[in-house]
C-alpha cells in the first residue's frame, strides 16, 4: 500500500499570500500483509518447526501457548506479545489445555522501521509491559474486524480491507512508539544512522514541497549543506550516513524527487512546460528542459507526448 502527494497547483491570484500553511510528510511506505487470523485451538494442537521471510507478530487472546523459537521455549500468556524476525525458526504447541491467538506475517519497505525492528533481541513481550500494552487499543479495533464476512466481491468487502489495513498501520504506529524508546537503549549504531538518514530524507522532500513561488531550482537551494547546518552535522557527515542507508548520494536522491515531481506533472495535460518550470522553481524553461533531459534521456516535451501515446494504448 503506497499513497504519493498530489502534484502541486499554481495558487489563485486571491490566494498568493496565505495567513498559515502546512504540508503532510509525503507517505510513500508500502506494506505486505500475509495470513492474518485468529484462532482457537485444543489441548494437543501443536504447529511444527518452519521459517517464513516476513515478520510475525503473535497474541495469546486467551490460555496459554508455547513458542519455541531457535531452540528456545517461551510461556505465552494471555495478553503476551511475541515478535520473531524473517528467517527465525520456531514451533508452537499448546500448554495442556486450548488457547486463543492472533497471528499476522507482514515486510514493510520503510527502513527507519525495519532497522529499528532488527536490533530487537527481545522475542516475547509480557502483556503488562510497554510494548504490548501500547499496543492493545489498536489490537483491539483490528480484531474487531475479524467477523466472518459473505464470501464475494463488493464495497463492504473493499471498504472492510481499507479499514484492515487503516488497523495495521495503526497498530504499526503504537509499536514503533512503544519499541523505539526500548531500543534506544540498545547497542549499536544502525538505528540512529537510519533515523538520521531518514530525518535527511524528509528535509529533501520538503524541498521539493515547497509551496509554489516560494521554491528556487534545485541548484539554487542550499540543499545538502543547509540540511548538514540545519541539523548540526558536516557535510561529509551527512553525504556518508544518507548513502550508508539509501545506497545513494543526497544530492542523487533529491535529483530523483524533483524528476518524479517532474513526471506527474507533465502527465497532466492542463500545465505547459513553462508553467511545470515555475512550479518547480526553474524560471528558466530551457534550464529546466536541460534538466529533464539530463535526469530521464528525454526532453519534457518528448516525455508529455510518450505518456499520451501510452495511454491511448492501455
């Protein structure tokens, strides 16, 4: 699941000069979620050693369980979390009489997230802890949704997937805030470069956000080095931990931003060029088309005709 920020509008005449105006982060997070259930089972029920390549998180709604994950064994009660990582082998069988749990695999692409979830040594989270208790509430309306629903296609079934999927990222957020203050305990750098990186991501895409009028071209911006002051760190500093975690350069990745903003707007017919230009803050038409060229191997007129083309076709 992946949502992207509308293409940037020219303001109104009567709307150039706004009192008070603010921009939500870009959400460009997409999840995977595999096998979500609930279910209750007997006193001999047992599930076999196997391995997945998703997450897993588990909760004993009522009874106990026993997980055994790399050889060791872990009590499960009622209200206790367990969270294994992908590849972890683990078996589960129950503890003499029947239990309840709700099980749900998942990967996500975020990887401030993802970093932040692979320096967890802790396997099983008691249902009196932060971690678990946090996360009840949002539990709670996610297994509301798990009534039986008649078997078809239609918009109570797409409106019930949207509201699951509304639950998860809800229940993904208490996680984070719950985890991320126990793991800012824990050895190791990697989270806090992540975070980083990321805190440097979002300034880019702001860049890109600025309202129109307001921005220069990405040349004219203090870009990387702004973003080094801004955060109190040195240049090299920044280039070194940003390519640690994206694989690229700031400067490469901002260029990627300004080039999809690019995109989604020549594919809409009702801006010229020059107009997409000042959207972007190139005065300079040419300077923008240069650009263009520069970042895709086309120019943006060739660019607008080639979606136009492709669209008729599909």
């Amino acid at each position: 699941m992946s949502t992207s920020r509308l293409p940037k509008r020219p303001h109104h005449p009567d709307l150039t000069v706004a009192r008070e105006e603010f921009f939500f982060p870009d959400v460009r997070t997409t999840v995977n979620l595999f096998a979500i259930h609930t279910r209750s089972v007997g006193r001999e029920w047992s599930y076999p050693l196997h391995e997945h390549p998703q997450y897993e998180i588990n909760i004993v709604l009522a009874g106990e369980q026993i997980m055994v994950v790399d050889g060791r064994s872990y009590t499960q009660r009622q209200g206790d979390l367990v969270l294994l990582r992908p590849g972890i082998v683990h078996s589960s069988h129950s503890n003499g009489e029947g239990f309840t749990y709700f099980c749900m695999h998942f990967d996500i692409d975020d990887k401030l997230f993802l970093s932040l979830l692979s320096r967890l040594e802790q396997v099983l989270f008691p249902a009196e802890g932060t971690v678990a208790g946090q996360m009840g509430p949002a539990l709670g309306k996610l297994l509301d949704l798990s009534a039986p629903e008649d078997i078809g296609v239609g918009s109570d079934s797409v409106a019930k997937r949207m509201r699951i999927q509304s639950a998860v990222f809800e229940l993904f957020a208490t996680l984070w805030e719950a985890v991320s203050s126990e793991a800012a305990h824990l050895p190791g750098r990697g989270y806090v470069q992540a975070e980083l990186a990321h805190q440097i991501a979002s300034r880019l895409q702001g860049r890109v956000n600025q309202p129109y009028g307001q921005a220069g071209s990405v040349e004219k911006q203090d870009g990387i080095e702004g973003i080094s002051s801004e955060l109190g760190i040195s240049v090299s500093h920044c280039n070194r931990v940003f390519r640690s975690v994206f694989g690229v350069s700031p400067r490469v990745y901002l260029s990627g931003l300004v080039l999809h903003e690019a995109k989604l707007l020549l594919a809409d017919p009702q801006w010229s060029v020059q107009q997409i230009a000042d959207m972007l803050g190139y005065g300079d038409i040419a300077h923008f088309s240069r650009q263009f060229k520069r970042w895709s191997g086309q120019s943006p007129t060739s660019y607008r005709k080639s979606t136009v083309q492709e669209s008729l076709f599909e």
